[in-house]
DNA sequence: CATGAATGAGGATTCATTCAT
DNA sequence: GATGAATGAATCCTCATTCAT
C-alpha cells in the first residue's frame, strides 16, 4: 500500500536505487511482460544482484506492484495539463491529434495493456488500478462539469458518467489498436476521434 | 506459421481432442492468464494426460497460438451479423446497449486483454491477431462502405480508415473499461457510445 | 495430517517411491539434520530428481513431517513387544541392556534429537511429536497398570503419571548420553537403569 | 579450536560488544534454533550492525560455537552449588522436585536440544560439548565418591561409571520430556524421579 | 492411442559474508 | 570503531516437455 517500504539510512539514495529498479522493470516488462521477464533479467538491467532488490522491493510483485502505481500516476498529470487550458472540451477536440500520437508511440505506453490484462486476474494489481481509475474519473469529471457549466451543457450524473466512461474508453481503446494494427492511418484515425469527442463534449 | 496438424489415423477424433483442449485452455486462460495456467491444469480440465496433448500440439504456446487463432475468429461473425441488418449504420447507433451489455460481460470474454497483451510481446501470437484485424476491418469497412454509399455519404479511403479505426477503437476500449471501472455505470455510457457512433457514422 | 497425500495410479509403485524418498531423507537429515541436508541431497540419495519428490512430498518440511511420523511410530512397536512379555515389569528390569544397547546404537536412533529439537520450535511437527507422545504414554501406561495390579501395587493415577513420565524420561535421557558422552560404560549404566526401574517399577 | 579472540584496540569492551552478541544470539537461537536464526535477526537484537559482528566472530558457525561453549559450563555451577552440601546424596533426592522444575521451565534451558542436536552433526560442536561433559562427569563422580565413601557405599570405578551415567541420565532426559509432554505432571515426575536416584544413589 | 512418471532447467527468494565509507 | 549497501551462491520449488510402458 505504502509507496515507501523499507528503512534506509540514506533515503535519497535508497530513492535512486528503486528508481533504478522501476526504470529497469519498465525496460524488460516491455520487452518480456510482467511474468516472462525474470528477476534476474531486472536485475542485470538494473545494474545490481538480484538479491539486492529485495532490499528495496519485497518481493516481485511488489515491484509490479510500484510499477504500475508510478505509471498509473502518469494520468493524474495529463489532467492537470487538461485543466489549464482555456477551453478545455475545444483543446480535446483539437487536440485529438497530438494524444493519438502520444498513445500510439510505443516507447511510452507499451505496457498498458500488460497492467489492464495483470490487473484482470491480480488482486493486489487490480486494488492499484481501481483505485487511479476512481481519481482520475473524479479529476476528469470535474474539469469537463466546470467546462460544461461555463459552455450552458447539462451536467447531470448520468451525463457526466457517461461522458467521462465514453471518452475514456475511447482513449484506452487507442493502446489496444496500436498492438492490432501497428500500421493504423494515424491521421484518418485522429479526424474521427475528433469528431466522436466533438458530439460527445458538446452535446 | 499456419498451425501445423499432425497426423493422425482418425482425424476426425483428433480434432475433437484438439477442441477439448482448446475449451480446457479457454477455461484455464480465463483463470489464470496465458503463462500463469500451467499444463497440468489445461490437462485436468480437459481430462486428457499431460502427455497426451503434445499429440496435438507442439508446444504450450503453440496451444495459446491455436487457442488466439480460434477467438479471434469470433469478429467475422458479428460482422457477418452485422451484414444482415437493413441499415447497419442505424443498427450499430441503436444496438449500442446491447452491444456493451455483451462486451462488458465478464464471462464472455475476458481474454481481449490477454491476447492483446499476448500479441504486444509474442510474434507468433502477433502475426496472428494482426491477421485478424486486417480481415476484420476489410469486412467492416465493407459493410460500412455500402451503408453509407446507400446514405449518400462520402467512402474515400482516409475516411473509412479513420472511421474503422474510430469504430473499433470504442468498442475495444469497452474491454479496458471494464477491467479498470467493472462498476461503471452501463446504460449512462450506452448513451454516450451511441452518441458518438452516431456522430461518426453518418457524418 | 493424512499419511497418502497425492493420487496415483499404481500405488504400490507409490508407495516404494515414497519409501526411497524417506530412506534417502533418513540418511540424509542423519548426515546433516533437517535444515542441512538439501532437496538437492536427498534427490541424489534417494535416486530421483529434485522436482520428481514433489510428486510425493508437497515440500520439504511434508517430508521431515512424514519422516518423524514413520519414526515416531516404532515407539508403538516397543509397546506391542513389551506387552507380549509374561512379566512386562521383571521384563523390563532385565532387558535393560539390551534396550540400553539399541538405544546407544548410532544407526538406530541418531535422529531422536534432531526430531526433538526441530519439535521444540516447529508447530507442525511439535503436533505429531505430540500427538506420538499421547498414545504412547497411554500404551505404556496401560501394560504398566495391569502389570502392577498383577503384582497388588498401587495404580492411581498420580502413581501412574509420574511412573510413566519417569521410565520414559529415563529412556530418552539415553539418546542425549550418547550423544555427549559416545564412549560411556554401557554395562555400568545398564545396571544403574535396571537398579533405577526395579526402584519405580516395584515400588 | 578455542575460541580465536581477535585484537582489538579495546579488549574491554570487546568484551562486552561479544557478549552483546551472544545474549542477542540466546534470544534468536531459543526463537528460531541455530540454523532459523539469521545473522539479521541477531545482529538486530544485539544493536549492532550485521557487518560488525563480525570483528568480534570469525562467522556464524563461531557464534554457535562461543554460545555453546558459554552455556555449557552452566552446568560447572550446578556442581559447585551440590558440593557445598552437606549430605550431597540426600540433597539430590530430597531437592529432586525444584532441579525438575528448573529443567522444566521453558525460559531456563529452552536450547539444550538444540545444543545435543547440533552436537550430533557438527564436529566443532561436538568437540565443546564432549570435552564439558567430561568435566561435568568428573565433578559429579568426585563429589558423588566422597559421599558415597561417607555412607559406607561402595565406589569403584564400574559402580561409578554406571552412578554417573544413570544420573545425568535422567536430568537429561528431562529435557526431551518436556518438548514431547509439556503438560506433564510435575509432581507426580518429581516423585519418582526421587525414588529411581535414591534407588540408584544409596546402593 | 494414452498414460503419468520422470526430468532438469529455470524461477523467486534468502542469507552469510564482504567492503567502501 | 561501526555501518549497511551490496554480492552471489545456495535453497526450495514449479513446470514444460519427454518417454517407457
């Protein structure tokens, strides 16, 4: 539960070493998915002996664990950029394109699916997951209710629940597509992400 | 690559067994992931030794490839469902509940993720689902050609590509949803799902 | 708790594999105890590999559990020879070099110790010992009964408890004599056992 | 083979860091025995860093060495308290219920089997425990001539091998009943205990 | 065809020990 | 003196795969 787990003298080194770790995890997880890739592999990535780790981590599912806990807080940001924009519903219409070219980059999110499918059948992962999803539907929510609010729109629970489910979905659908079909026609599929978010914002 | 059949004297029982291990596997894989079901547990549930299997199959992951080959078929058919409805444009808005009533049902299918996972790390696997999504679009963009010929609506090819991909990225972010909110609010995101198919389909 | 753990289709075989196992683990635990001797160990002494034990064993402590339950049944053996006797009284005080010899011969009961020790810290193997010690002394303590009321000595129970406890206590002092002291006199302390038996047994 | 004290600028409080380690190290054993118990565990309880123990221990195994060579000259004293007496056979029947209860008691001697137990398998241990055995033998036998002389007992070399074997014995073994029985009737033991050494010492 | 006994490599994890600071 | 970070060998155990029957 808690993030930081083991006593260390030096907490900013210790801080270091985890990072180390969780940069390596991401690397061979990538590469191998949380069960193909072995402690040993980590560790090799990570530049340290396996059993060091378990200084740091107590087992590898917690380092699956903090992993997808570091990952998952990287929604929490995109709100926040959402939140500064002047107009948020029009910067997601127009923005479309540029978050359909950052879901579909392999290099940053090539692990989602692998956290959705973990989180399926993991408890501890599924409790992690369940929990950022419950705050980022808060955060999105509240930004697209003030945004509705300023624009006269209806902001009824139903609505909103729909509203923020459906966009959502059609975000996460984007890391599901790109593992099918690799070679999708990124801007084609952009123009009509825009005008789904269009209808649904706006109406 | 094309799964390889072995040769056996009655053909037709092998490939009775062949299905009862590729059930036990559905089974097994729903449970517990594609590596965390183990042979003995596939061989339990499809009440044949361990030994047996490699009979019909070379290897575990050959049985996953066969097992991804088998469900990922099951698309053509709601395309060829699709097909038979006087106007698919105006079926798909309406049938929407319908539709993430049965994606949402966890014991239909709760494998998408894991072979969508599977595929992201697994060129075997991968070839195989990226075949699939090629024939699957070539179908519904098809269908949804000669709809929207018949509405008068533009069919270029960027398009329908963006269009496609919209379409399919919707339905499978339903299968990420699921997973990361199972208490979401259904009938509210219905709404919005239609909302959305609606705003692209006919535009 | 049950001795048959896994099901198999000869049992027999089973059975023998199970006694290989046990035999090797006997040797094995005599070399090196409980915590020394390794998986690895007993596989090389017992024929078979490593992962092949857990076809008969569920771990490592299912196996020093079935190892002090095996040994911890020749006690009940004692019981029934001893029964048998015309006098188990004048038996005992007359045998008392023979048992005194069994119980100082290393290839008999090197292990008493290792058992104790481990069931002195061990809940799963204190519950056997346990359990061993119960119906032994209830054994012991019944011949001892009968034999007395033969001889017109007391048999209440205060009488019994401590009769009982302190032949028994006086037996197992022998397996820690040896062990400290491996070159006693044993005709010198056969004598003061029998002279120390005739005191309690008689009296 | 005795024990290697290392130079220290300090040798005083070497002393005492030593013994730091060793009561630690009696905490740990008696919780988890001499192999359970990890070097972290007992560096903890000692208050001193796992690394350092090692200044004053060549390693674990001299640890184990230094604790049993500490605990057993436990029983040196015990002599010492019975030759101040001033009928040391009587003494010992007479006081048979507290030494039992002394033996009994959990928090006094919990490690003794773990001690016998180690002895059996490991030389180092062996060797310290054999060579306090023969110390312990000769005390006793010295003190128990003198006042079998007093009493007019014979005490030749066979009566006094058998006398000292048998009585130890007996204590011994009082060790390994209260592991297998630890609800024993005390009394009731103590008893007899007193009737089976008055037996063997007045004759 | 069918079994399941048997293998052995590979998995996560622990822990005595070392060493730079 | 004293620390604890770091190592790596060893441990128990799992599991895909093979093979004699």
């Amino acid at each position: 539960m808690s993030t930081t787990e083991k006593r260390h003298i030096d907490p900013e080194r210790a801080l270091v070493r985890r990072k180390q770790v969780l940069d390596a995890a991401a690397a061979c997880f990538g590469r191998s998915g949380f069960h193909g890739a072995s402690m040993a592999e980590i560790s090799k990535a990570a530049g340290m002996s396996a059993g060091h780790i378990y200084n740091y981590f107590d087992s590898k599912d917690a380092i699956i664990a903090a992993f997808v806990e570091q990952n998952v807080e990287r929604v929490s940001q995109l709100m926040r950029d959402l939140e500064q924009q002047a107009d948020p519903l029009q910067s997601m219409v127009d923005d479309a394109p540029r978050h359909v070219n950052e879901h579909l980059d392999p290099n940053t999110w090539p692990l989602a699916l692998e956290i959705s499918a973990e989180s399926a059948r993991n408890p501890k992962i599924a409790e992690v997951v369940h929990d950022a999803d419950v705050r980022a539907r808060l955060q999105f929510r509240a930004i697209l209710k003030a945004a509705r609010e300023r624009h006269g729109l209806p902001t009824d629970d139903f609505t909103m629940d729909g509203l923020v489910e459906a966009m959502i979905c059609l975000f996460q659908g984007l890391d599901v597509r790109v593992v099918h079909n690799p070679k999708l026609n990124e801007p084609a599929l952009s123009r009509y992400m825009s005008i789904a978010m269009k209808a649904m914002l706006f109406s």
